[in-house]
C-alpha cells in the first residue's frame, strides 16, 4: 500500500470529480493519504474529508504565503481542531521567499509559533521550504525540532542538507513528482543520500505531476511513478520502497495498524 504523505484534496482543482477519485483510492494501492492546510480557513474542509474517508487524516497550519493574513487569533483555531483524533501534524508551515521577501519577519514570526504549537500538542510538523533553506534550518534548531518530529515535504535541497536535516535534527524528507523531472540531477542525488527510515513520498496534488502526466493535475494515483523513479536511483526494488516509506508515514505521524 502506498502512503501519500502530502495533498490537497480540499483545493478546487478536485471539485468536478473529488468523491469518485478519493473513493477510488483503495482499489488502486492507495492505503493512507495526508491532507495538509495552508490557512485557518481550510480547516472545515480537511476535517469533512478526514471523517468521509477512512484513509485521509489531517493537518493544520498556516502556510508562510499566508502568514501576514493569519489574524490575532489564529493560534487558538489550529489548536482547537487539532482535538480531532484525525488531525496528525501541524503543517504545512514554514518559509518561502521565493515570490518576495517583505514578510520574512511576518513568516519567521508565524513559524516560530506554530513550532511552539507543535511541541505544546506533540504533534510533528510538515515544513514547506522554498529558497530560505538557511533560515528553515536555524529556526528549526532554535525550537528543538527533534523532540517532536516533523517532514521537509517537496524536498528542494542538496545531499549536503539531507544529512544535517536526517543527521541533526532527526527529520524525514519527502519526495514528489519533481523527482522525476529530467533537470532534477540535484534532487536525484540528495534522494540517494536520504537514509531508508527517513524517506517518505508524496505528490503535493494538484500540483507536480509526474513524468508522464507533468503540467496535468496531480493525484496519489500517480505515486506509482514517483516510487520507479526513487528505485532507479536507490537501486531498491519499488515494491520494498513502498513498504518502507509506508511504515515511516505511519511512524512520523503516529497512525496505529488498527487505525488503517
């Protein structure tokens, strides 16, 4: 069974079908799939789909894109949800300075707060990290992330990164779609690097689809391509990759055997 460590389910891309894809998930070896919030906002939505499907458990967060729109008290939503037994993971959080760096300190701010959410809850984080890999590091150290877990979804980074973000601050990291790409020579080599406990696979849906499905809309059912491409470079058997980063999913979010 595959676990698909990172999607949207809730986004609008997915209305003209969601019931009939989601539904169809088990039939196509798709065990458990995580649905990660990007503002307070999406917190309904998430939870609807977590009590219909059986396989789909919750995060919530503010996304740093989100961050200088969080409101006063926004701390006190992700908390309150976070009472669902369906909601795993604060996420995703994190930084991003790809489009402007005016709210850094809007961001760092957030982001330090809802670290300091995760450990008062014990609930491990999902980190979004897009040209900010030093500041993502210093802070995550800064709040001891290593005492309650956490992901670098959609993974970015060098093999260098790999070994300070597996090695230091004891965290797993995810890869999607982009692995597949044919410029991803960079990402090809920080997967290799990722030890087998650590590693996890996601899609990021709607976004980065796979080779052969890129610029079309992503879903879990695309995995597949995602895990030959990881047993190309790993030299591992896609099969025992699937097994493998379907236990860590379950293991970093404390998903018990009963509850699949």
């Amino acid at each position: 069974m595959i676990f698909d460590t990172h999607a949207h389910y809730n986004d609008a891309k997915f209305d003209p079908d969601r019931s009939a894809l989601l539904a169809s998930m088990p039939e196509n070896g798709i065990g458990l799939i995580m649905n990660a919030c990007s503002n307070t906002g999406e917190i309904a939505d998430i939870i609807e789909l977590c009590e219909k499907y059986p396989f789909m458990y919750g995060a919530v967060g503010v996304h740093p894109e989100d961050a200088a729109g969080a409101g006063s008290d926004y701390i006190g939503k992700l908390r309150r949800s976070c009472a669902h037994p369906k909601i795993k993971a604060i996420g995703e959080i994190g930084l991003d300075y790809y489009w402007t760096t005016e709210t850094k300190s809007a961001q760092q701010r957030i982001f330090g707060e809802q670290l300091e959410l995760a450990r008062e809850l014990g609930l491990p984080v999902i980190i979004h990290d897009r040209e900010a890999h030093g500041d993502t590091l210093r802070i995550l150290a800064e709040h001891r992330v290593w005492e309650f877990g956490g992901v670098f979804h959609c993974y970015s980074g060098s093999a260098e990164m790999v070994r300070e973000i597996t090695e230091k601050l004891g965290m797993y990291i995810a890869f999607g779609g982009s692995l597949t790409f044919k410029n991803a020579v960079k990402l090809r080599e920080a997967a290799k690097a990722v030890p087998s406990d650590r590693l996890l696979i996601e899609t990021d849906s709607p976004y980065l689809a796979p080779v052969p499905h890129r610029g079309k809309r992503n879903s879990s059912l695309y995995l597949p391509h995602v895990l030959d491409t990881l047993s190309q470079i790993r030299g591992v058997g896609a099969d025992e990759l699937e097994a493998v980063t379907f236990e860590n999913g379950k293991r970093l979010f404390g998903i018990e055997i009963g509850e699949v």
